[in-house]
C-alpha cells in the first residue's frame, strides 16, 4: 500500500539554486588558482560576458510583472518564470534579498498564475487549443455556482422580450421561494404572450412520484400557454439549457428544481453569444422533434 | 549553528546539551543549566542576534527544506500530493456558497457525443492542472471503454506533472451504488498519483465540470457515467469555453468545496464518511453528545 517509497528521488531536490547563475555567485566562477594560464585569460571575460546576460536578465524579468507559482503544500512562490521545461520551470524567485534563480520542479506545483495574459496566452497554447478543439465563437461568460444560478437565471427570463427555450430533466415547482419565483415569472412570460417551451424527461426511468407531480405541474403550465413537450425513449434526455432570445444560454448541472437553485453544490454557465445561442437553439429543434406531447405519453 | 540556547524576558537562560528531539527529553543523558542572570541574559541575546542577523532570511531557507519529502512520511500515496490527515470539525458541514464571476473566451456548444473527444484532447493537452468535479463517475457495462481511456489519460497526465484534482460526489447512503464505485475510483487513481478527493456525505455535489490549466473549461450535463461513454443512453448538453485569460477563482471555487479530510488510505476515509453519515442522522443531544465524542478524541 505504501507507495512513496517508490517515488523518483529527483523530487527530492525540487527546489534547487542553479549553480553559477544567482548573481551573487557568478564570481565563483572566475575563482582560479592558475592566474596568467590560457583557462583563466579566458575565463574572466567569459564569466563577465555571463554576469552581464545575468544581470540583464535579472532586470528584465523583475520589471515583467510577478508570476505565481502555487504549490501543491499549499505555499506560494512570487518570481519570474523564465523558462519552462518538462521537469521544470526556470524561476528568478523575488525573496527580502536579491533574487535567486531556481528550478521549481513541476510536480512540486499546482499551477501557475502568470503575471501577464500574453504570457498565460502562450504558456497554455491559448489559441491555439481554441482552434483545434472548435471554441469559435467569441462570448461573455459567467460562472454561476448554486444561489448564483439561482438569481441570474430569474433576471433572465424576467428580461426575455421573445422567447424562452427550455431543455430540462427534471420540472417541478417546489416550497423554495427561488424556483418558485421562477416558473411563476416563466408563467407570467407566457401569458404576456413571448414564446415559452420546455421540453423535459419522461421515460421509463423516472420513478412514479415524479411522474406524478410532472404530470400535474405540466398542466398548470399548459394553462399559461406554455409549450410542453417529453421524450419518452430508451434514451433518456439528461440536458440542462436555458435559451433566452436568441442570445442567452444557460448550461450547467442544476436542474430547474429546489435543489438545482438552492440546496445542490452546483456549476453553471451563462453564455452569451448569438452563434452559441443559435446553435443550443437548433439542438433544442432536433429535440422538438422527438418529443411527444403529455396526452401522448405512455 | 549548534546551539541549544534560549533566552526568556531578558532575565533567565535556559542552555546545555540537550536538543530539542524526544531522544533528548526522553531517555538520553544531558544535562542543563537554567540561570535566573540579566547580564548573562543580555550577552546571550546580543550572541543570538548576531547570529539571527547574518542568516538568510526564513523564506530562502524554508524553500530549501524538503517539504516534499518530510510530506512522504505523512501520505500514503504520492510524495506530491497534498497532506492529509483526520477531521477536527464535525460541526459545520454547511455547502460554502461562491459568488458567481464573469470571464471571456472562445465558446463550442458541445452536444452529446461531442463531448468524449473535447474532453480527451483537453486532458491530453493540459499543461499545468486538472481542476474536476463530478457527480458520476461509474461505467456500468462495458460496451465502451471510455472510462479506462480517460483514466489513462488522467493517469499520463499526472505522470507529465500536471496537478490533477478529481472531486467526486459521496452518497448520503450506502444503498447508493455510487458510494462504492467511488471509493474504488479514489483509491485507485489516488496510487497512480491524483488528488481524488471526496466530498461530504451531508451535501449533494451535483457538479459536472473540468478546469484545465484554469483557463479552459468543460461544463455541463455530462456526467462520467455510461450515459455519456457510449452516447446511447442519455441526451446532454455542455459548453467548452477556453478564456482569454487564465481564472484562478475556477480553482478556488472546486478546491473550496468541503471534502473527506484524511484521504491517507481507503479504510481512513471510509471510517470518516460513516462517522459523518451517523452524524446526518443524528439530531439534537445524541448529535451534540457524538459530536463531543468526536472531537476529544485523540
């Protein structure tokens, strides 16, 4: 079971001066017993030519702002990171002193804020992951944990002018005043004529008393005048998006529940961005078209 | 720096042979001198603060102590992962609610069966950390192996160097099979070297989302379940966002969820989600009561 033993003992020296490099150090190199011999003739100005890269370098990377390396012990490392390579990354770490020059080994990090986006852009092949994996479309995003999803999803559709476009697992009223408020304020949308649809789960998965209570809470909806339609197949319709006008999505893990807004450790994302929008909207097209509505459900 | 000297309120001063380790309080022979002397007090302070002054600061020395490897004897694991140990608080078990926070970036609109290759080539491509919170993580047929190559891929991942941190959902009740599917999940990958931890039995963890070097993000309805390996059996709908600019608050939103806190060895965690599911049960004196048994323990 123990398996530290087993660990490569290059972790042990995580955290290294570079030697000859600090630029308190670099006159070590030129400490020669031999004066007068060809290695010392050439030595000195070589060992000056590498002060002075030091030196420039020094003032370079302390006038970028500060990155921070944030280890896995829970400490923090402010410096410049000057090089990166698979093991390590080339730091001249700021201390109370002069600055030294370590490799930091990678393991012994969690991750790195860089000082600078342009840095963090190349570092993490930023754009470069964009492309190759299809993030296109340029965006406004938010982060939205549990209340958070709560109170920006009701803003909304409070705010919706056309339509509201609704692919969810589960749809229940509750005692919470958050989803409360929000599918009365999805009722009032309705009524006041904007295009509400949801589209939701029904297959034979879902247990009996949710059935029920879905079944009766898609009536008072229908009464509204919003749209309602199931899936009822051996594939089970597990998504979770909120489309407002064309322009809003919502996404995430919260179900349009009491616990989705209220009591579940939940993440979500706002996005807003027409082309995203427009494309969760066609997904929730392909989806109309599979589904039924509540009299023909089995 | 051989000393074993200390001075207290410039009057007395304690010195002799002994260290301060528990051979030489225990069973060694030493011997020492407690001397109620200002003068002799004042000579050894100035001594002391001479010696104080021409040290390197504490923050050069303490990067040179092998924290790392002083952090082996404590863990069972892995040398890099973060220390673990018991539970001091068994009071609060509230779910830490965080401010939602706003970003920008590149968006794809990941539907379905899209979702296996993004988050592939997003691990394969991590450069730095790994930041995961998931609700599901079981593969009950084995039709696809998706759960094997993506554990594979987490698995090289953490063998490059990138922090991985898997978050994973503890059921309130073992009658959940996620409660065990889990804890082999943990112990599995937490011997190949990845931060899996567990959060608490007593709040629902419902979150469906992966971080990659705090900038590029998969969030959504795909849980790691069958649903989404083989395509076939659920609906889902995520976003992939890469940002413009890396977002550490992605990292402190998972890393301050409450979690198991000895994840030493599968029996240690499993003592403590029992110990916290009675603890759910519970209510009024017999909770209190459990709760004084718990903390004064040794």
């Amino acid at each position: 079971m123990n398996t530290s033993n087993r660990q490569p003992p290059a972790h042990r020296a995580w955290l290294q001066p570079i030697r000859g490099v600090a630029a308190g150090r670099v006159a070590d190199l030129a400490d020669c017993n031999g004066a007068g011999t060809t290695t010392c003739r050439w030595l000195f100005p070589i060992a000056g030519l590498i002060l002075l890269l030091v030196c420039l370098l020094n003032a370079q990377a302390q006038g970028a702002p500060p990155d921070v390396l944030y280890l896995r012990d829970g400490r923090t490392l402010t410096g410049n990171i000057i090089g990166e390579t698979p093991e390590a990354y080339r730091t001249l770490l700021h201390t109370s002193s002069s600055p030294i020059m370590t490799n930091v080994s990678v393991k012994a990090v969690r991750y790195v804020v860089y000082g600078t986006p342009q840095k963090a852009r190349t570092a993490l092949r930023l754009p470069e992951t964009a492309r190759v994996l299809g993030a296109r479309d340029s965006a406004k995003a938010k982060f939205l944990p549990t209340e958070a999803f709560g109170e920006a999803s009701l803003e909304a559709i409070a705010a919706a002018r056309k339509r509201i476009w609704i692919l969810a697992f589960y749809i229940s009223g509750g005692l919470d005043p958050t989803i409360d408020a929000f599918y009365n304020t999805l009722r009032d949308k309705a009524r006041s004529g904007l295009d509400v649809r949801i589209i939701s789960e029904f297959g034979q998965g879902t247990p009996m008393p949710i059935r029920n209570g879905t079944a009766n809470f898609t009536h008072t909806l229908l009464a509204d005048g919003i749209q309602v339609g199931f899936i009822q197949e051996y594939r089970v319709m597990h998504k979770k998006v909120i489309i407002i006008d064309e322009r809003v999505v919502f996404l995430g893990s919260s179900n349009l529940t009491g616990a989705g807004m209220k009591t579940s450790d939940e993440f979500n994302v706002r996005i807003e961005c027409e082309s995203t929008a427009r494309r969760a909207a066609a997904d929730f097209l392909r989806m109309a078209r599979q589904a039924k509505p509540f009299e023909e459900l089995k | 720096m051989h000393l074993k000297s200390v001075v207290i309120d410039e009057r007395y001063v304690w010195t002799g042979s002994a260290n301060w380790t528990q051979g030489a309080l225990d069973w060694n022979y030493e011997d020492l001198l407690c001397l109620d002397s200002p003068d002799l007090a004042r000579l050894y302070a100035r001594n002391l603060r001479d010696i104080f002054a021409a040290s390197p600061s504490f923050q050069e020395q303490a990067l040179n102590l092998s924290i790392l490897e002083s952090g082996s004897r404590e863990n069972t694991y892995s040398l890099n992962l973060p220390l673990t140990g018991p539970r001091t608080n068994y009071t609060d078990f509230a779910r830490i609610p965080f401010e939602g926070f706003e970003a920008a970036g590149k968006v794809r609109y990941v539907a379905d069966e899209e979702y296996q290759p993004v988050l592939r080539k997003l691990i394969q491509g991590a450069r730095q950390s790994i930041f995961i919170g998931m609700y599901v993580f079981s593969e009950q047929k084995t039709e696809a192996p998706f759960a094997e190559q993506v554990i594979a891929d987490l698995k090289a991942a953490a063998r490059r160097g990138v922090y991985v941190y898997l978050l994973l959902y503890t059921a309130p009740s073992t009658l959940d099979r996620l409660a065990e599917h889990h804890s082999n999940r943990a112990e599995q990958l937490r011997r190949a070297g990845i931060d899996v931890r567990l959060a608490l039995p007593n709040n629902i963890l419902h979150l469906k989302t992966v971080v990659v070097d705090l900038s590029k993000v998969l969030i959504g309805s795909h849980n790691w379940s069958e649903g989404f390996l083989s395509s076939k059996r659920v609906y889902e709908s995520s976003a992939l966002i890469v940002l413009d600019v890396q977002e550490p608050k992605l990292a402190d939103f998972l890393l301050s969820r409450k979690i198991i806190s000895d994840m030493r060895s599968r029996e240690l965690w499993e003592q403590e989600i029992t110990t916290l599911r009675h603890l759910n049960l519970a209510s009024g004196k017999v909770r209190d009561d459990l709760v004084t048994e718990l903390e004064g323990r040794e």
